[in-house]
C-alpha cells in the first residue's frame, strides 16, 4: 500500500545584535533581544499555532489515520519556551494524540558534523535526551541540518542508534532512481534512509500560492492524483518541509491550511495511507544503499554545502569557530557552552554567501555577505578569547589531545572501578552470608530433638487406616 511520510522542521535563528570591533574584551553579550522576541512572537502567530493546531484537528477527524513528523532545534525549543509557550502547549497536544512522531536533529542546527565528530555526537546526544524529556519518547529517526548527508555523516548517526535517517532526494546522487523507496547508508547498512521528493514537497512549501506557477492554483484532489499516478511498485512518499511554510512562506490567505485539512479525505479515497518515519523503516526493507562520497543538502539548486561553505568568507568564519571545538569541549562554563551552541547556527555562515540564487535572500541586519562576516568576526573574536582565558592558547594541539585523551581513560578507568567494586560488594554480602547460614545450621542441630507424640490406644493411625 502507497505510504505519504510528512515531516516538518521548526527552526528559528538567534539574532546577533551589531557588534563592533572595539567591543572586543569589552561586551559579552552577542544577542538582540528584541528582535528574537518579534521574530519568534511572529512566527508562532501566523505559522506554528495554526498550522500545529490544524495538525492537531487533522488528527482527530481521521480518526488517527493521518499521522505526522517534527523535528525541533534545540535553540529553538529554547526560544519557544521564553517567547511563545502557547506552542510547546500544542506541540504536548499533537504528542499526546499519539501520530505525532518527534525526531532528533543537532542541538544548534550547526554544521559540526562537517567540522568536528565529537562534537556532532555531543549536541545530537544532547538533542536526544532534551527530546526524550519533552515528550516521552526517544527519536529512532535523525534528520541533520538542512538534510545534510554522506556516507560518513550515516557512518556516524548509526553508531549513535538511529535505526532511520531523512535527507534530500537529490538528482545528482540518485540519477536514474527515484526517491519512493527506502534506500540505506553503504558504511551502515542498518541505517534506513528516507530521500525527500523535492518536487511534491516544493509544490507546497514554494510554489503553493504563486499564481504564476502553471498548476496554480493547487488543490488537495490534484495533488494527490498526481501521488496515485506514480508507478505502482513506488511505495513511500516523503513531503519534507519548515513548518513556517505553512503562514509564513505561503501565507494563510493562500487558503494552505484548508489544502492540508483536505488532504487525508482525497488520499483515503486512493487508498493511500499517512505514516511516520519509524514506521516505514521498521516496516519496509532497503532496495538498494545509497552512495554519497560528498555532503549534500535540500538547499538551492546544488543541493550541496555551498550556500555555508561556498566562499572564502565563510570557510575562513568555519574554520576559525571549530579552530576552538576542542576548548569549548573541554569547559563547563555555562554562558560559554550556550554562545558555542547559538555560534554554530547555520544561519550565521548563510547570510556571508555570495551566490546568486535567483531567489532574495533576507539578511537580517546585514547589508551584504561582507556586512556578515566582519559582524560574525567581530563576535567570534570576543568568544575565542574568553575561552583562551579559560584555555590558554599556548596549549597547543598535542597537549590538548593528551588531555583530552587522559580525560577520556580516566572516565574509562573509573567506570571499570565503579564495576569492580560493585562485584566485591556482591561478593562480599555473599561471604558474609555464608558463615550466619551455618552458624543457623549449627543452632539447630544442638536443639533436642522433638518426639514424635504416641498413638492413644482406640485411636487409628493412618497406616492403620
């Protein structure tokens, strides 16, 4: 039976305020408050609410046969708590109706697991147990930043748990496959992979309200039609995309929530069905892996790394930040650990980019990629030398390594000890066991023993009877 998987992504920046150069040692604070306030209180008004809360109503009228999935940045949960509660209330809600599946991603919506192993593992780890908590459960199914996959970065999200993973359907990787199937990672083969149809999904989330567009406008039976078309044997329909799409890039005047309401009704009449990303991996079997030697992703039309990492602007900005992973790694300083995770957004590397896309890119306070990266320096600048203050540079790499490598085995060593000293303390209860059970023994072999009563006369025994 013909499967629709629909995920959405919740995500918003942090605002960096402007941040000259004599501010440097001087003020460390790097945020515009103000306008993480509006710009989250915006969002939450005219996307996430309503788009959550006809998610929630979808749910309901299907009687539980629609189902959906959602990841959330950690920085953006972060947000949502201090700025627009009213949505973690309808995120509890959709969880709690049961076909609501929540994903794991890394904390910051960074691109660590370009740069740095460790820390990848540490934020997605992080992400994991923060989901857990929220909401009950822990994600089986990972989504990288942007979709951002390799054969390495699969490698690496396996030997995490992950049973499944989403990323981009992208032409130059599939060639003549199509992405209705579920493939998994050549390093992995445990790992599902789950390939969006960026097509379909472009079809909503860009598309949708452009009355330009050929096939506007678009209705919930057409857009279907177009699913029932598709070749029999392609089982797995996979619609990925922000949830600020729903209000924001296409805007409730367009009439996008009453499309989506309409959706479960026209497919049922198709016969197709609505899953969630652990149920089509623990379902269906891989046709095939999936070989991708380089890093791609669901933005642009590269479908690559090129709108973070395209120029000499941001690879410099890059490389600078991870120059300092291992000190941030090491320090437990709070203010320190929350900087590194708002630094590491992809957004920050965004805004430098060069490319000319076609498409307007909002820059926010910048006025152009060079605006940024001075802006982003400037800040970085600060950062890295409140870390230095806490890890001097002159500790150079190897020293570095050997501490963190001293750390590691201690942590080892002490795990071991915590081991054997459990299993002496088993043993040590059994040995003190031991000797009170024959003491008892040999109490009562020195009680005199019990006679047995004998038989009155007239009385019949039970032998006798």
């Amino acid at each position: 039976m013909r499967t629709i998987c629909l995920y959405f992504e919740i995500h918003q920046i942090i605002h960096l305020k402007r941040y000259r150069f004599f501010d440097i040692g001087t003020d460390h604070y790097y945020y515009d408050d103000y306008a993480n306030e509006t710009g989250m209180n915006e969002v939450a008004e005219r996307s996430y609410i309503p788009a959550l809360s006809t998610l929630i109503e979808m749910v309901k009228n299907s009687g539980g046969a629609f189902k959906v999935a959602l990841s959330i940045s950690g920085v953006a949960l972060e947000q949502l708590e201090i700025h627009a509660p009213a949505v973690i209330d309808l995120l509890h809600q959709l969880n709690d109706t049961g076909c609501c599946e929540f994903l794991c991603e890394p904390y910051s919506h960074g691109l660590s697991s370009l740069a740095n192993e460790d820390c990848f593992r540490e934020e997605v780890l992080r992400q994991r147990d923060k989901m857990k908590q929220m909401f009950g459960k822990e994600p089986k199914v990972f989504r990288n930043s942007s979709l951002i996959y390799s054969d390495e970065i699969g490698g690496m999200v396996a030997s995490m748990g992950f049973k499944g993973m989403l990323t981009e359907g992208a032409k130059h990787i599939l060639g003549w496959k199509s992405p209705h199937y579920v493939y998994h990672c050549n390093q992995a083969p445990g790992l599902k992979l789950l390939l969006r149809d960026f097509k379909l999904s472009d079809d909503i989330g860009l598309r949708f309200s452009n009355s330009e567009w050929p096939e506007y406008p678009l209705f919930a039976d057409k857009y279907i039609s177009w699913i029932d078309a598709l070749p029999q044997e392609e089982q797995v329909i996979n619609i990925f995309m922000e949830l600020s799409a729903l209000g924001m890039a296409q805007p409730l005047s367009s009439n996008i929530l009453e499309f989506l309401k309409a959706l479960p009704e026209c497919a049922k009449s198709k016969g197709i069905t609505f899953s969630t990303p652990t149920e089509i991996v623990s379902k269906l079997k891989s046709v095939s892996q999936l070989d991708v030697p380089y890093p791609m992703s669901w933005v642009d039309e590269e479908r690559d790394t090129s709108s973070w990492l395209g120029n000499i602007l941001q690879r410099e900005a890059f490389n600078k930040l991870y120059s300092v992973a291992e000190r941030v790694h090491l320090c437990d300083d709070r203010r320190i650990k929350q900087d590194w995770d708002y630094l590491q957004a992809s957004n920050n590397f965004r805004f430098m980019t060069t490319k000319n896309t076609g498409i307007w890119l909002n820059r926010g306070i910048y006025d152009s990629p060079y605006d940024a990266f001075t802006n982003y320096m400037n800040i970085l600048g600060d950062f890295i030398k409140r870390v230095d203050s806490l890890y001097p540079v002159d500790v150079d790499n190897e020293e570095l390594n050997s501490l963190l490598t001293t750390i590691k085995n201690q942590g080892e060593e002490i795990a071991e000890l915590q081991k054997e000293v459990t299993k002496w303390q088993a043993k040590a209860e059994k040995g003190a066991a031991a000797p009170k059970k024959a003491a008892a023994k040999k109490e009562i072999a020195k009680e005199p023993a019990l006679k047995k009563p004998a038989a009155k006369k007239g009385c019949c025994t039970e032998e006798s009877s």
